[in-house]
C-alpha cells in the first residue's frame, strides 16, 4: 500500500500553462484524506509553492514540502525546517570562481533571496526570481559566501551551458550534487542533498518502507526520487531515459497525468 507520493512540479503536476487542473486537485483531495502523504518535490523556495499548497490544501499541520531540490525538507504549514543540507563558504567561492573562468552567469539561492556576483544580471536569474518570488540582489561574492547557500546555480542558454559544463572541474562532480534541471540551468547542491535523499530520509522519519513510496517525474533532476522509491512513475511526456526506470507510465501532464497514477496506483 502506498503511503507518501513524491510529486515534481514543472512538466508533472502542473499542466502545460503551469497550472493545476480540476483532475489533479480532486486525486490529491481524496488521497489526503486516505492518509496518503502528498509531496511535492521541487527545486523552488517554499515561498515560490505556497501557492500551490495553498491551491492543494497542502499547507495543514502534517503536511510537508521538499524544497531545493533535496536540500530542505520543510513543514508546509509553519515552514519549519525538518531536514536541512547547506552549501558552505567554500563551496560557493569555488563554483563561482570556475563559473567566473569560464564566463557563465551564477547566482545562489538562500531561504530568503537570491544573490548574484554579476552586475550585468542574466536573464535567466531575472526569470527565476520572477518565478520563485523572491528578491533579486547584487553582493561581491565574499558576502554572497558568508550566507546560509541552498543552492547555486550556474544559468545560460542551452548551447553555452552545455559547454561551460565541459570546462567544470571534474572534481566537482564528485563533490556537488549536480543536477541540470532545465536546458538553462545546472544546479549545484551539498552532495548529500538530491530528491531522492530527501524522499528517504523523509520516508525514515515517518516509518515508511520503500515499498510505500512513490515519485512522480518528468525530468533528470527527479530521476534520484525515483531510482530511490518502490514505486516509480514517469509522465508521458516525460525523458525517453527516465522511463526506462519507471514502474508505470502515466498520462501527460497536458491529460492530468498525476491524477491518472494518483487513481489508478495509490487509490
């Protein structure tokens, strides 16, 4: 029996205009109330899904929200953190160096803002403080470094992105959880902090067996979620290579796909 539904955001539960459909919210009401904990798991703040579990009704004491990508988990009614996995000074000053070297715009994400080295501000860290709402700020990066870093994040187009990969440090890779969660952005996170990680360590603290768990992606960036749980779905229109690992395929998200996996798996 499934216990805890790990679900992405982007490409997943929301419909191709970012949106919640009526389909959706109805799964998520009538899992909730069979005591199914629904998650969602994301690389937003919790400040950029509080609408969203405000709209889910996801906001309730019991309730919680993977943030970060992996790097908080979080109470979703208070905002409390449950399990926490930092960036340190050090971290932050060698990936923006190399970010430097190589001429890629980088900005790093705290519990309360995003803060760039950059004076001439990417576009992309314009877009992603728009989205997330959160305040956008130029500091030099020693007092970039003295903050308490989620995540960094290195943003371009596709094509420059791709070869600023190319010239990283191949110890980074090893170091940094890294994670490119759109065709524009590679994140940068502790190395013990993924979705998978947080499903789990979520999943122990609530006597959960593996068995009882369920992700719901589309994506490269939740591919640890679902290498890690029991049961894992992938959206149709989610990558070629993620269905390879999946239990189940399910819908679209243009056709409600979470509702789908939600009624036909969990229900």
């Amino acid at each position: 029996m499934i216990k805890l539904v790990a679900i992405d955001l982007d490409g997943t539960l929301l419909d191709p205009d970012r949106k919640i459909v009526a389909e959706v919210k109805e799964a998520v009401a009538k899992a909730k109330k069979a005591g199914v904990k629904i998650v969602i798991t994301t690389g937003r703040p919790l400040m950029g899904v509080k609408d969203i579990l405000d709209e889910l009704n996801l906001n309730e004491p019991g309730d919680y929200v993977i943030t970060y990508n992996g790097a908080l988990v979080q109470r979703a009614d208070t905002g409390e953190e449950f399990i926490r996995e930092s960036l340190t000074a050090e971290d932050y000053l060698n990936i923006e160096a190399a970010a430097r070297k190589i001429g890629s715009p980088l900005h790093a994400i705290t519990i309360d803002g995003i803060y760039t080295s950059n004076r001439d501000i990417g576009k992309y860290t314009v877009h992603e403080a728009e989205m997330v709402k959160m305040p956008l700020h130029f500091r030099q990066p020693e007092e970039i470094a003295g903050l308490e870093i989620a995540k960094v994040m290195i943003v371009d187009e596709a094509e420059s992105l791709d070869n600023a990969i190319a010239y990283l440090p191949f110890e980074f890779f090893e170091r940094y959880t890294m994670v490119k969660s759109t065709p524009y952005y590679l994140e940068f996170m502790n190395k013990k902090a993924s979705k998978g990680n947080a499903v789990l360590e979520l999943a122990e603290k609530l006597f959960l067996d593996k068995d009882e768990l369920m992700a719901i992606g589309d994506e490269e960036n939740d591919r640890s979620m679902l290498e890690a749980v029991g049961n894992p779905v992938v959206m149709e229109n989610g990558k070629e290579a993620l269905k390879k690992i999946a239990k189940y395929i399910t819908k679209s998200n243009a056709e409600a796909g979470v509702a789908h996996a939600i009624n036909t798996w969990v229900l």
